[in-house]
C-alpha cells in the first residue's frame, strides 16, 4: 500500500510533467516567429550552425545534449576552450554577446522540456567534466531530479559572466560560484513544490527586464514567493470559505424553508455565497488575519475571526438591499451565525479534532496507547510548559501526558492546559498503577528542600521512571526583570565589593544561602558564575 508520502510525490511528478509538456509545447508553437527572426540575425552574424548541442548529465545520471542558439564563432578553439565563458570572451560573436545578455539563447531548451530530457524549473544541467567536482552527496541528490531550463541558482546569478574573469574562469567558479549553486539547488529540492516552481519562473521573468536586471531578489522570496504566498494565504482559503459560505447559506435556506417560502435559486445562492467569501477574505486581509498561522493561532483569534465574518454580513447586507437580491435578513443572520461557525472549525481543525479525541479517550477511562505514558507533578507555571512540551512538536506523539498532580486544593479537579489535576502528591503510587504511567515528571520548583524530597521520594517509590524538570522560567523571568546598568555602575550594588580582602555584599550571601537552603542547585551555579562574569569585567574595567 502506498504511503500518503509517495501518493503525494507522484501526484506532484504527474502534474509537474503535465505542465512540462504544456509549456513545451505552446511555447515552442508561439515562440516559433521569433526562432525565425533569431535565425535569420544568426545567419547575417557569423557562418555556422543554427543551434550548439552540447552534452549534459540529467535525471539519474543519463547523458543528453542540450539545445540552444549559437553564440560562438564556428572555429575549432569555441570548442577547446574553457568548459564556462566569461566577461569579453573572444569565442562569442557580437550577437551571440546580446543572445546571451538577454537570455534568448536558452529558449531552444523547451525542445529538451518536451521530450522530457529537462523540466522548466530544476537544478541546471552542468557538463559531464564539471559534474565530477561535484561532491558525492550533491550528485546523489541533484541528479534525483531533471534538470531545469531556470532554478532559484540561475536567478541569483544571472550575471555570471560578468563575476567571472577570463585570466581565472575554471578556478573562480570552482572555488566561489558552483559551491554557492549547488547549496542553492539543494535549498530549492528540499523546498520544491509547483507554486515554488511558479515563483521561481515568475522572478526568472522578472530579472530579465532592463529595469530589474541589477535589482537583488531576497533568496527566501524564491521558495516562498508572490504566488505561493497569495495562493497559500487567500485563493486557498477563498476556495475553502465559498464551500463553507454556501453550506451555511445552505443549511439556512433548508430551515428557514420548514417555516415559509424561499426562491432564490441555485445559481443565485452560489453567487451569493462567492460574494459573502470575498467580502470574508477581504476583511480578514484588512485585519491581518491572512498572515496567522492557524495551526498555532492563539485562541483569541476566534474574536477577530468574528468580528471579520461580522463586517461581510453587514457589506452583503447592503449589497442584498442594493440589488435587490431577495435574501431575508433574518436568513442571513441565521447563514452569518453558521459561517463564523464553519470558518473558525475549519481554521481550528486540528485542535477541535485534537481535543474531542481527548474527551472520547478521557470519557473512556484510559488513553492512547501509542506513546508513554507520563504523570506531571507540578501543575504550576513550569507544569503548564511541560504539559505544552507533551503536547507540542518533538514530544508529541512519543508521550501522553495522563494527568497532573498538584497538592494546591484549588487546583484538584481543575483543567490545567486540557490536562485534568487528578489528586495530591500522596496519591502519585495508585495513579501511577491505574494508568499504568512510563514516567513521572517532576516540575515543582518553589518548594522547600524538605517537601522537595518527600514528593520525589513518593514518585520514586513507583516503578515509574522520574525525571526532573528544571527551572526552565526562572532564568528568563530573572534576565527580563534586573535593570539594565553599566558593569561599572552595577559593580557597587550586584557585585561582591573588595574591602581587605573580605566580600561585604551581604545582598549576594543572603540571596545565595537562601537558594542553597531551597536546593535550587542550578540557580545558585548561575548566579556564582553570573557573579564572577561581572567580577571579571570590573577588574578589567580597573585594570
């Protein structure tokens, strides 16, 4: 059975092809007047061939020749020169230089995309005697794939006969243009997708008109460019609310129907539908809801999400008694209510499906049995971010968190970041043994050394495994709070004063007995190594 990696791969191999043989060939049909007018120049310019076959390793390894215009005198030392050309090389002719310049030459290559030698967008075919420089976990993974006639490579070094001199051409481009390409090409595979394919022709478009040619292009912007961005961000979305919008349109008319009349036709609930959509993207694009990621949006987001489905209601409101568009107000707040519904589900989705799996397993008294089993003891400040560890990326998957302990009576029973507080700290032996808990992570901090090792006692008693959590807030919370001051004027007041070879900064001693008497061993190593830093710089400031 195929994996949904592999279903995924081949989907885009098919359509990637697809539009290969599409582009190859229109094209070459609609370019075919201009081929004319290059041969005809071509001819008048030097004696020789129309087009330059030279060999080139593609797919796998397999040897092709690549087509393109002539730019070279036919004369026996254009082929025994250097494998590049660079700035006022003698072998091209004067309009082969401008063949060059405007990239024209390259054209002929869309024969290669038809016939599947190249793709349009893809790493560029190098010479067979280039290839073997290459490093062997480049060849491995570049020659995976068919070459293209452009890539985010091409793009970014558009001018590369200009970098390159005449006097040092191989050995330049050996040690400072192919190493920057080929991590360009692997960037571009790691990333490659047919919107990423499409920005990367976008830009090539782009870079070759007069007024752009010298203009930089951001390198992010060639794998996440224009195109991806607006069909990623709007047309996506826009696809998906329109199904939503005329679903709840939909289910409105239905009940709004078992009461009374309604005509408005299929045709004319579909426009609707699409119009309340576009109205909702444009909102959300005016509220800045089109760049949140959803899968991490913040739960407040629901209220703006509202607020945006609430603007478009009242411009299709007006827009209804405008035209005329026989739409009762009253079915449109009913299809408003289920819209603001069906948007946020489909936005939140992997966290609505996310917690009602929890319930159901909750409700059934156990829980996943994929994954260890972990207890949190502590459901404080640092509890809540190890509950959110569990939950989140890496840890996600590879534990289930089972429930927290905490011997605060306020929080017994409580929900503490969807994890139920199941009892004290006494109960941490039978809870252990009901869901049978892999590990016990300890995560209380602002305790007594005393009570500290009576709890880690009990969570050792268990054949659990324990692991302890450090003070992952306290560093960050300690760097966010001290005032920012000068080592000199802090010297004075946060570093152990030298009178007759004593410390008299009794501020420092107090605070470092009390985090001793506490056990917290790593804060009190931090604040001694804290304290000989700035030690140190006084002295060198001194000195």
């Amino acid at each position: 059975m195929l994996s949904s990696a592999s279903i995924n791969h081949n989907l885009d191999s098919f359509f990637r092809r697809a539009l290969d043989i599409l582009a190859g060939f229109f094209g070459l049909l609609l370019l075919s007047p201009l081929f004319l007018w290059v041969a005809v120049l071509l001819r008048r310019d030097s004696p020789g061939p129309l087009f330059y076959h030279g060999p080139r390793v593609g797919k796998d390894g397999r040897s092709f020749h690549i087509l393109k215009f002539r730019t070279m005198y036919e004369r026996p030392e254009s082929y025994q020169g250097a494998r590049l050309t660079g700035q006022g090389d003698a072998r091209v002719t004067p309009f082969g230089a401008w063949l060059r310049n405007t990239k024209l030459n390259e054209l002929p290559q869309l024969w290669n995309v038809l016939v599947g030698d190249m793709s349009l967008v893809g790493p560029r075919p190098e010479d067979p005697l280039i290839i073997q420089s290459w490093p062997e976990d480049m060849r491995h993974k570049l020659l995976r794939t068919r070459p293209g006639v452009t890539s985010p490579a091409s793009v970014v070094y558009r001018d590369e006969e200009k970098m390159l001199s005449s006097a040092t051409l191989m050995e330049d481009y050996y040690q400072h243009v192919l190493p920057a390409k080929l991590r360009l090409d692997a960037v571009y595979l790691r990333n490659r997708t047919i919107l990423s394919d499409l920005d990367v022709i976008f830009w090539t478009l782009v870079v070759l008109l007069p007024m752009a040619k010298t203009q930089p292009i951001p390198r992010h912007l060639l794998y996440w460019g224009p195109i991806s961005r607006i069909f990623n961000r709007y047309v996506a979305w826009l696809v998906v609310d329109s199904v939503i919008a005329f679903a709840a349109l939909g289910l409105a008319g239905v009940i709004w129907r078992t009461a009374g009349p309604l005509d408005i036709g299929l045709a004319r609930a579909a426009g609707i539908a699409l119009a309340f959509a576009c109205l909702f993207s444009i909102s959300n694009w005016m509220l800045g809801l089109a760049r949140v990621e959803w899968s991490r949006a913040a739960a407040s987001e629901v209220f703006t999400l509202s607020f945006s489905t609430g603007l478009a209601f009242v411009l299709m409101y007006g827009f209804n008694r405008i035209f005329e568009l026989r739409l009762p107000g009253a079915l449109q707040v009913m299809a408003a209510l289920f819209a603001v519904a069906g948007f946020t589900a489909a936005r939140y989705r992997d966290r609505l499906i996310t917690g009602l799996a929890t319930r159901w397993l909750n409700l059934r008294g156990g829980v996943r049995a994929v994954g260890e089993r972990v207890l949190v003891v502590g459901a404080g400040e640092n509890g809540a971010l190890a509950a959110w560890l569990f939950g989140h990326g890496y840890f996600n998957g590879s534990f289930e968190v089972v429930g927290m302990v905490d011997d605060d009576p306020r929080k017994l029973g409580m929900q503490m970041e969807r994890y139920r507080v199941l009892g004290t700290s006494e109960r941490i032996p039978e809870l252990v043994d009901q869901y049978r808990v892999n590990v016990v992570f300890f995560t209380i901090d602002n305790i007594s050394v005393t009570e500290r090792e009576r709890i880690l006692t009990i969570c050792r008693s268990t054949p659990a495994r324990v692991v302890c959590m450090p003070d992952a807030l306290r560093p960050l919370m300690d760097g966010l709070l001290r005032p920012a001051v000068p080592v000199q004027a802090a010297a004075p007041q946060d570093t152990p004063a030298k009178k007759n070879g004593h410390d008299v900064n009794t501020g420092w001693i107090h605070e470092l007995n009390q985090l001793a008497e506490d056990g917290k061993w790593d804060h009190l190593r931090e604040r001694l190594s804290e304290m000989n830093r700035l030690t140190t710089a006084q002295d060198e400031t001194q000195s």
